[in-house]
C-alpha cells in the first residue's frame, strides 16, 4: 500500500483525474447555465418579433392589393363603347391598360391584374389584351381557373376573395412554366364599379417579400382568411382540426395554444380580420438525449472520483478509458490530453452557439429598427416591444442618423462583402464617436445612428465626418464612390427614428448633382423646381428613335441633361427627368409577343441604374443605353401609311414646311376628299385645326425660350408670314404672340 502512495505515476493519475473532474464539473455548469433550453426560450422570443414583422407584411401587401382594386375601380370607362359608332373604344382600353401597368409595376410581387366586363369577351391585363378565354388557355392555364369559371363566379354575390396558391401553366416567350399564384378576387356584394376584376399573386415572391427565413428553423406559417380557410401555408402538414375550435381570443387579438409537440401562436388583423398562425416546435429536437448526455457524464465523473477515492489502485486506468470513450476518443495515446481536448472541443461549442445567438439578435435588433423607421404606424403594445428592444441603441441623450450611400466605380471589379463594409464604416466612426450602430439598408445604404450628449457636438461631428470620408474613399474604401447624409439632431426617443431617417434620405434626394462634398448636411437642403423639360423636343426624341435617328436622338438627351446640370437641379429631379423621356419614348416600339418581354427587362434594368445612380452621368448613360435599343426595335415596318400613328408622326416632323391637304394626301397615297373625311372621324378635328396646334404648341415653347422674333418664330413654324401666324395664334389662345411672351416674361 505504501508503495501505492510513494509512486509517482499513480499521484500523477490521481491528480489528473482530480483535475479532469473539476474541469468537467465547471463545463458541465456552464452548459446547463447556458443550456439549450435557454437558448431555445430566447429564439423563441426573437422569433415571436420576426413573426409580428411578417405578419405586418402580410397585412401592407393585402391592403396594397385592396388599394390596388380600388384604384382600377376608380378608373374611368365603366364603358368601353365608342359615342359615335358603339363599338369598343380602343383609345380607352389602351389608356387603362397604362394604368394598370403603373399600378402592376408599383408591387414587386404582384403577377398580374386582370380587368373584364359582362358585355365583352375582352381582358385587359398590364401587358395588353386579349379574349378572357385565350389569356386562361394560352397565358395562364389552370384545370378549373378557365373562363367559364370566373365569369360564373362574378355571377354570384360574393365578398373580396383570397384563393390559395396553385400550380398555373404560364406562358414565357419559348415555353410554359409553372408557378404557384395565389388568386385575389374583388367582391361584388356593393358594385363598385362595372369592373371585374383578378389579381394574381405570386406566392414565392410574397414570401420573399415578408422574409419568412426569419422564423426559428422548424416553424411554418399559416394564413387564414375571414372564413377561416387557409389561404397560404408554408407546413407541408398543415391540418388544423380541432385546433380552431380551442382557441379563443384575447382582447389584443391574439392566443396560444399548445398541442402535442408544438405551439401555435394566433394572431388577427385589425386589417381584412385574416387570422395568422405560427406553428412552433415545442421544444428543440433531441434536446432530452442531450440533457441526458449531459447528466450520464457528470454521474460518470462522481463514479470514478469515488473509486479512485476507494481503491487508490492502479486500476482506476479504466474509469479513464470510459471518460475518454464518452468525450469520442480512441485508448491509444495519452489519456489526460485526450480528455482535455475533448472538454475544450465542448467549450467550442458552446461559444459558437453564443456567436449565433449574437449573428440572430443582430440581425432581429436591425429588423426592428428598420421596423421603427417604417412609414405606416404599429399598434401599441408593438410599439412597447419595439421600445424594449431599442433601449440600449444609443447611450446619449440626442441622436443623428447618418445615411451612407456607396457607388462601385469599376462595375467589372469584385465588390466586397455587405458585412466587411459595415464592419468598415463601423470601426471608422467608432473611432470619432464611441456611441455608435450601423445598419445595411439596401442598395448599398447604411444607417448609422450616432449618439451625442450636447446639441452642439453636431457640428462638431459634421467637420470629423468629412475628413473621415475622404480617408475612406482613398484607403479602405477606395473602389467605391461615398455620398454621406447627416439628419438633424433628435432626442433620443423611438419615435424621432422615423424622422431622423426621412431627414437623411432627403438629405441624398435633394442633394444638388453638381454637389462636391462627401457629407450633406440635411438642415442646408435648398429647395428648388428649376426643371428644364422641352416637350417639344422630347417629341422630336420620340420621333427621332422611331426613325432608327440615334444620333439626333442622343444629341436631344445630352442637351436637357446638361441645361438640368447647368441649373443644378435635385438628383431625384434628374432621375424623374430620365424616366419620363424613357416612358415617352418606350411608347413608340413596336408590339409583339417577343418584345413585350424584352422590353419588361429594358424598363427594369434602367429603373434599377436610376435607383442606383451616383451622380446625373451615369442616369444620363443609362437613357442613352436604354435609348439604342429602343431605336434598334423602333423602324417602323412597311404598312399602310394611312394609319393615326404615321400621320402625327409625319406631321410632328414636318410641321414647318408647307403642309397642303393635297400634299400630305398624296404622302399616305390616298384623294384629299378620302383624307380630309377620314382625318375628322380618326382625330375629332379637321387637318387643318390639327396643324394649326401643333405649330402653335412648337411656337409658345420658342416664345418663353427663345430671343427670336416674332416674324422668325412664324417662319420656323410654317407660316408664310407674321401677320398670319400673329392672326392665328391670337385666334387660338386670345392675345398675340408678344403679349404672351410679356407674361412669361412677368411669371
């Protein structure tokens, strides 16, 4: 026995078990401290916020389908049937097709609209028309959705309706391709309108849009609408009987209710009265294996501490071997690093389980602000959580929010990581301002909130700034081009998020294009409507492209961008600038099936460089681009020229030359008498009340912009001399040509 305590090695194992004890005892304490049902309860808790936030997303996407069918209803042409003749007017169908294309393009994930009437075998869709019959058999076929179907459904009296989700055909330019839309249908119940009308929903593009990956991992998402029919469902089980009939609802529209191994949290709009319900796992998966994992390692470890306190043997060697075989280990080697690998190996974990809880806190902490900075207001007790949430987002007792706009100069370069950015302009203003949180908007917008403690540190911070973003353009952030927005100063209160937010975003909307400086200041925005926009020349683009003219067409746009620079507008006046000339010029490309398509992908390209554009160049490159392929698709074919489309256009380019009835007759190759009776019934005028007003239109735009005079202005737009241009013009509009220049002159 005395042999036993004198040697050496067995001290040495019976201390090293000692030690190996006392380490598995102090993990073991922080894995229960940190257990995974503490964890589970604080997702749980991130995941009933992110639940809220979609479900305020479900409720914005139905009322913009609603508002969207109340504005189709408010649109004009209850009939379509000409005054004259009683056929269908087309002029009126083309214009609310414009509508609702406007309306369509406004919702990302919005399908399509449909608009059809009792009387007429006629839809009218966002990208044209056709006969109800064919769009369902050619565009969207579905076995039961056809026309027989809707136009005995629009029969009945029925309220606003949501169908859920199913698989349509749809049509694409080479093939057809599934895809499951929902469908939303108006209800009749009060005419509203003659119209009738179908909304079609894409269903992966309004998950998306409500960003249902922010769930706990296991949960599904159910929709219910008004009579308690689920309308979407991301459960593949989504069986809810005898779950309804449990449920009874709290004054604050909501409940829960636990049933096998799950939770199922309801919630009811104030908004359609759709009920919402989020299924839950009651309880991570495994998780008694692992508690039960964990409590067999601790009872292994008072087991071979009281036999080692026991026996004092040499053979306490196999408690050791069943230690390691419990951490994953093999017997060969040396035992005790082995067993101190395998408890760092579990602290590992558990410290890669804290960074996840950070990564998902973050990201719920961003969720939320951007929730608070949300247009729309949330109810009360939301606002309380929101409020909880954003207590500890800055120390100070007021607060700026600085927008931060970036721009990657070499398009073809590798553009780094949204979060090595964020990290970037982080760790830079930490530096100037220790109270400090960024966010990633979008489009490469970061938020940055900055606390302060005395209203006069703002200016202060305004002087960093500007140094600190030119560093960064030149160094870290030196293949982007920087545009930074402070907002005015705000108490550091939830509800002054909201204005700080649109304060900054101002601060980038009416910033000059020919601005210099990195940082705007949003309290010095100038204010100014100095647009310069010639219709008479945006006609002649028009023209021009539909001509295959590109070089006098660029020339067109190269002259309003550069009078719109010289003046020194907005840069969102410049973007609204660029897409009127682009919606103006788009109008004269010829239709057909392939290039509906094509011309859909020109007009979201372009939008997209306009949103992203840095200064006035690239929105005026992007119309350039845009406008050559325009012109490619443009040349008119070789039709009959006796058609509205290349009489105005003929008219609109030669308006200044002597445009006898005769002469233009013998163009469209057809009798004066023939083109004097058809001119009237297609336009409501006669030839010559036409030209007239196109030549004075041309004429009041060279009066308010041009020195010439009067005699000039008659001769460059037709007329033979000034006393018949001064005799027509004071027939048209009542005074004479120099009494209106005089107006203008005076406003």
């Amino acid at each position: 026995m005395k042999r036993f305590f004198t040697n050496l090695g067995i001290v040495q194992i019976f201390c090293s078990l000692l030690l190996v004890i006392g380490i598995m005892y102090v993990s073991n304490y922080f894995v229960y401290r940190n257990s995974i049902s503490g964890i589970y309860d604080k997702v749980a808790q991130n995941n009933n916020l992110a639940v809220k936030t979609m479900i305020q997303s479900f409720d914005d996407s139905f009322r913009s389908i609603n508002n969207m069918i109340h504005s189709i209803h408010g649109l004009p042409y209850d009939s379509l049937e000409s005054e004259e003749d009683g056929r269908i007017d087309m002029v009126k169908v083309y214009t609310m097709q414009d509508s609702i294309a406007a309306l369509v393009s406004s919702v990302d994930f919005i399908e399509e609209a449909i608009v059809f009437y009792d009387d007429y075998d006629l839809a009218i869709t966002s990208l044209g028309t056709s006969s109800l019959s064919d769009l369902f058999q050619r565009k969207y076929k579905h076995d039961l959705y056809n026309e027989t179907y809707w136009r005995t459904y629009m029969k009945g009296k029925n309220a606003f309706k949501v169908l859920p989700g199913q698989d349509f055909k749809v049509a694409t330019a080479s093939s057809w391709q599934r895809k499951k839309l929902m469908v939303a249908v108006d209800g009749n119940k009060i005419r509203i309108s003659n119209k009738h009308i179908i909304i079609l929903i894409d269903e992966a593009a309004l998950l998306k849009h409500v960003n249902q990956k922010a769930m706990i991992p296991g949960a599904s998402f159910i929709v219910l609408d008004q009579d308690r029919s689920v309308v979407l469902s991301t459960d593949a089980n989504s069986d809810l009987s005898g779950v309804l009939d449990e449920v009874y609802f709290n004054p604050a529209s909501e409940a829960s209710l636990t049933k096998e191994d799950y939770q199922y949290h309801f919630y009811k709009s104030d908004f359609n009265d759709f009920v919402y319900i989020n299924k839950v796992p009651y309880q991570f998966q495994n998780i008694d294996s692992v508690i039960k994992a964990n409590e067999m390692i601790m009872l292994t470890a008072i087991i071979c501490a009281i036999l080692l306190s026991v026996l004092l043997s040499i053979y306490l060697n196999r408690p050791v071997k069943k230690i390691i075989r419990q951490l994953g280990g093999t017997s060969r080697g040396n035992d005790f690093r082995k067993i101190l690998s395998g408890v760092v190996k579990m602290q590992m974990e558990i410290e890669s389980t804290r960074r996840q809880l950070k990564d998902a806190e973050s990201e719920a902490r961003r969720s939320v602000f951007l929730q608070a900075v949300d247009e729309y207001a949330f109810d009360s007790q939301h606002g309380l959580q929101l409020q909880s949430s954003y207590s500890d987002l800055v120390r100070g007792k007021y607060f700026v929010l600085m927008m931060v706009h970036l721009d990657l100069r070499d398009k073809g370069q590798t553009p780094l990581p949204i979060e090595g950015i964020a990290e970037i302009l982080h760790t830079a203003l930490q530096k100037e301002h220790d109270d400090v949180q960024v966010f990633y908007d979008k489009n490469l917008h970061f938020v940055a909130l900055i606390g302060m403690g005395q209203p006069g540190d703002r200016a202060i911070l305004l002087k960093d700034l500007k140094r600190l973003f030119a560093g960064l353009e030149q160094e870290s952030l030196s293949a982007y081009s920087v545009w930074a927005s402070v907002s005015e100063l705000y108490a550091a209160e939830l509800k002054n998020y909201k204005l700080a937010y649109r304060s900054a975003m101002n601060g980038l909307l009416y910033r000059a294009v020919n601005e210099t400086s990195h940082v705007l200041d949003a309290e010095k925005i100038h204010y100014g409507w100095s647009m310069y926009f010639p219709f008479d020349k945006i006609e002649k683009l028009s023209n021009y492209l539909s001509n295959g003219k590109l070089h006098e067409g660029r020339e067109i746009i190269s002259e309003t961008f550069r009078e719109n620079a010289s003046r020194n507008v907005h840069q969102h006046q410049m973007a609204h600038i660029a897409k009127t000339m682009f919606l103006y010029i788009l109008r004269h490309v010829h239709p057909n099936a392939n290039q509906d398509d094509e011309m859909y992908k020109l007009e979201q390209r372009f939008l997209q460089k306009i949103d992203c554009a840095h200064d006035y160049l690239e929105i005026e490159q992007a119309l350039i681009e845009a406008a050559k392929h325009i012109a490619k698709h443009s040349k008119p074919e070789e039709t009959n020229k006796l058609n509205p489309g290349f009489i105005s256009q003929y008219i609109e380019l030669h308006y200044m030359e002597n445009l006898y009835l005769d002469h233009i007759a013998e163009i469209v190759e057809t009798s004066p008498k023939y083109f004097s009776s058809y001119f009237k019934k297609t336009f409501g005028i006669n030839y010559v009340e036409y030209l007239n007003k196109v030549r004075l239109s041309h004429a009041k735009e060279l009066l308010k912009d041009s020195t010439l005079s009067i005699g000039e202005i008659g001769e460059k737009t037709g007329y033979l001399n000034s006393s018949t241009f001064t005799t027509t013009f004071k027939k048209y509009y009542g005074i004479s040509p120099s009494e209106f220049r005089k107006q203008h002159a005076n406003e």
